[in-house]
C-alpha cells in the first residue's frame, strides 16, 4: 500500500454533524451512489447506534454499494459495536470503526474513566469487533492532544486486538502541519507493531489548516488513509476537503510519489448534491469546486491562459468535473429520457408515482425556463414533497404585492397534516411578508438564524436556491427550496425546515 492513498470519505457521518445538516435515508443513499461513481474507497455511512434513522441508512446503504468499503462509527462498547455490525450486513467490504478519547482532558472532563480503564475499554472494543468483521479501524478521540506514552500504548494493544487500521484525529483543529506529521511519524516508530496497520489521519478546520495538516501526516508520517469530506463539510469549521486533497496529492505527484482511485470528473457533481442536500453553499473562491476556482478576471491573467493554459492554471476545469453543467433537457424532452437522467445522477425514486410527479415538474419548469441543467433536475428531487413519507406541512400557492413606497404584503395557501390553510401578513419585504405568513398560522416559535439565497445556475433565468436555518428548543435544522421565483422557493424552504423541526429523530452526536 505504500504508493496508494486510501481516500476514506466521512461527509455522510461526520460532515452531517454541522448544524442542521442533517440527511434522510434516501438524501444518504443518493450521495452515497455519487460517492461510488467518485471511486471513493471507504464511505463512513453513519454511526448505527446513534438512532433508528442512521442504522438503517447505514443498512441501505450497506446493501446498496458494492464498489467502496462501507462503514459505521461505533463508540468503544458492545452495544454500539454490534449494532454496527447488525446495519452492515450484506455489504460487499464492511468496517467498523471504533473510538474512544485517550487526551487527559476528555478521559477526566468527558468519559470520568482512568486512562487504565480507557485502554481496557479500547482493548476490549477492538477484540469484538474483530470477531465480527474482518476490518476494524481504531481512533483515539483527541489523539493530537494526548499523552504521547500513554497513545502509545493504547495503539500498540489495539494492533495486537486486530485492529487494521489506526486513525489519529486532530478532533478540534489543533495542529499544526510540520508538528503534526512528526506527531504520526513518532507515534509510527516508537510502535513496535505499527507496521502491522495502515495509518490514518483525520484533521479539523477549525485553524484553517486541516487539508495541511492532513497532507503533513501523509508526507511527513508515512499515513496512507486520508479522512476527508465532499466540500469540507463538518461542524463548527469542518473537516479536511476530498477536493483538495486529492487535487493536491495529483498535481503534485512530484512531491507525495503517491497514486489516488478517485475519478476526479465526478467532483465537481459529488460537491453540487451534497451542497444543494445538505443547504451549505460552497463559497465562489473555494478551492478546486468554487465557482470562480477557474475564473480569470485579470486581463493579465486572461491574456495568459488564452495563449498557454499553463501559465495560470496548474489543473483543468474539466479534469475535475466543470464540464459537468451542461444542458442535459428541455421542454421536449422524454419521460424515459428524464428518467434515465435521474440514474445518471444517482437519484432512484422508489416508485412510479414519485417518477411522474417529479417529471410533472420537470415539465412545468422547462415551461419556465429554457435551459435545465443537472443541478436543476438535483433540486426537483430533493423536495421532501417528492417522497411517499407524509409531511405535516406542504406549499400549495403564494401571491405577494410589492411596490416602492408601499408595505409588501403575501397571502399563502399551505397544508397543515392534508388540509389547506390560509395565512396573510405584511413585511419588510416579500420574503419578510411571505415567511411571516405561514407564522401567522404555524405558530413554531423557531428562532431563524441563517437565510442564504444561492442561483443554481448561472443566469437571470436560473432557479433560485434558498436554504433557512431554523432553531427550537435546541434542536437545529436547515430547509432547501428551489423554484425561479425567490419568494416561493423562501417558501417551501421555511415549511420544509418547520417538517424538518416536527419530525423527532434526534441524532447523537459523536466524532473522531
């Protein structure tokens, strides 16, 4: 494996952990199928045991995924482990992935264990496991910040349990990149037995330094797995980007020596479904998947490109998917066509009545809007209204009046549980007008605290994407809503944060 980098991909569990981020089983299994054509070679599903929901999106997925080993997160403990075992029945490659914290601050403030008991407890986690499955990878929570001796220990019994690889998290964004690699090259020669396991890093954002310090593990440390996610998504600052990554380990193979499987055209779409699924807009100057990752405004720059690619662009856009966002539909096109361009984008609907609903509005978009493109078609079917599940509340029509001088004002036709309602309210605005409106009737008490309009595409004509964060009682949740017309798509974006806030699956929280 020495030339190989595993690229272990955790959007699906980790990255679900920013607020209100969160993702139903058929939303999971969509990204998961783009994280299979990306050729990713380890996809974390879930973490089974946290709830009903994560168990059987990690079993869906398990069953559904041939290509990638599929794992779950599992604290170090019998039940957590078994049921994880129990979601990954039947998957072609299967890993649990166990972790337990070992820093002083975590065992004493957190867990309230002896680090004794910690490497008891890590022992024995891993000895169970094993005899489930034939791949276990091991964390130690809070790896970076802790003792050094003691980490030592712990890792080398973990190897001697069966553990096959061995992961060292930077959990809070810590490191930095020269002192964490010699970190893993240390932690790898004073191991007698580290030979006998594949080394992994998984590094946090919160310094702006993750992919660094995730690339000085692998240069540096000698690791050989990489855990990242699509666009860097995570709680608070997130997790180190796939994209990046990978871009970095190919563009520079004069540097790392090192060979990736991913099929780098399939970024650009993983990144567009995991932003338009989960609301967190990329950033225009992202690295590698940001709008303007390849835009040259600079008549210098401009001049440059136009005569030798080469003199400012060190990766072509279309090596990494750019050319993805063509026009793909239109108003003459197909049934069968649109359906065989949901497959192509990974999106099975589980029935004929969701196919022709969403090819209903398919229709009536194309009506509106010459130009369908890929992320169009994307955010038709993320619609929870889609779906056979019942929602509480769902958008029926909206009229609003907005004129300079005047106060904007919005009448809305909703359902609440089937039955239509009506709601009416001024605002500062029609957006202001029209979320108040559905208030006026819903009465959620939800404290808003993101709203953020992003274009699909990039026209006049594009639909318009807008993602509302609402806030109850503790609990976090994003709604998505797309539609030509902003108003409405703010809209259904509320009722679908307010379905979102209804349903009571909880989730526990956990990371490595």
């Amino acid at each position: 494996m020495a030339d190989k980098l595993i690229i272990f991909d955790t959007t699906l569990r980790d990255g679900e952990q920013s607020p209100g981020a969160s993702m139903t089983k058929d939303e999971k299994l969509r990204i998961a199928r783009q994280l299979e054509r990306l050729k990713v070679d380890v996809i974390e599903a879930g973490f089974a045991a946290s709830s009903n929901g994560d168990f059987e999106a990690v079993q869906s997925i398990a069953r559904t995924i041939k290509d990638s080993t599929i794992c779950s997160l599992s604290r170090a403990n019998d039940r957590d482990i078994s049921r994880a075992a129990e979601a990954l029945q039947g998957a072609a490659s299967a890993r649990i992935h166990t972790f337990i914290a070992t820093s002083a601050l975590h065992m004493e403030k957190k867990l309230r264990m002896t680090p004794e008991q910690v490497h008891e407890q890590a022992k024995l986690a891993v000895r169970f496991a094993r005899n489930l499955v034939a791949d276990v990878e091991f964390s130690p929570e809070d790896g970076y910040r802790s003792d050094i001796d003691f980490l030592c220990r712990v890792l080398e019994s973990v190897i001697k349990e069966g553990a096959t690889t061995l992961n060292i998290p930077d959990t809070v964004g810590y490191a930095v990149p020269e002192l964490y690699g010699h970190f893993i090259k240390t932690l790898r020669e004073k191991i007698p037995n580290s030979d006998k396991a594949i080394w992994s890093v998984h590094c946090h954002n919160d310094l702006g330094m993750a992919v660094a310090n995730s690339l000085a593990g692998v240069k540096i440390g000698g690791a050989r797995q990489v855990e990242c996610t699509i666009n860097g998504l995570g709680e608070r600052a997130g997790n180190c980007a796939l994209e990046e990554i990978v871009m970095a380990v190919r563009t520079r193979k004069d540097y790392f020596g090192l060979e990736v499987g991913i099929d780098a055209t399939q970024i650009v779409p993983a990144s567009r479904m995991v932003s338009q699924t989960t609301g967190f807009v990329v950033q225009p100057n992202k690295a590698v998947v940001g709008a303007n990752a390849f835009a040259h405004a600079s008549g210098i720059h401009q001049d440059g490109v136009l005569k030798a690619r080469d003199t400012y662009e060190i990766m072509r856009a279309e090596d990494v998917g750019w050319s993805a966002n063509k026009i793909v539909l239109g108003k003459l096109s197909g049934r069968n066509a649109f359906k065989q361009r949901l497959q192509d984008l990974g999106v099975l609907l589980d029935s004929e009545t969701e196919i022709n609903t969403a090819f209903t509005r398919f229709k009536e978009l194309a009506d509106r809007k010459s130009e369908i493109f890929d992320e169009d078609i994307l955010a038709l079917v993320s619609d929870e209204s889609l779906t056979s599940e019942k929602e509480k509340y769902g958008f029926v029509s909206l009229s609003q009046h907005s004129e300079t001088g005047e106060r904007p004002h919005a009448a809305i036709v909703f359902t609440v549980d089937g039955k239509e309602v009506h709601g009416e309210s001024d605002g500062n605005g029609p957006v202001d007008a029209s979320l108040k409106a559905i208030e006026s009737h819903a009465k959620s008490g939800a404290e808003m605290v993101l709203y953020s309009v992003n274009a699909i595409s990039g026209s006049t004509e594009s639909q318009g994407e807008v993602t509302v964060r609402l806030q109850n009682s503790g609990r976090v949740v994003n709604g998505i809503g797309a539609d030509p017309d902003i108003v409405v798509a703010s809209a259904k974006a509320y009722l679908s944060a307010l379905n979102k806030l209804h349903s009571k699956s909880d989730r526990v929280a956990a990371q490595g």
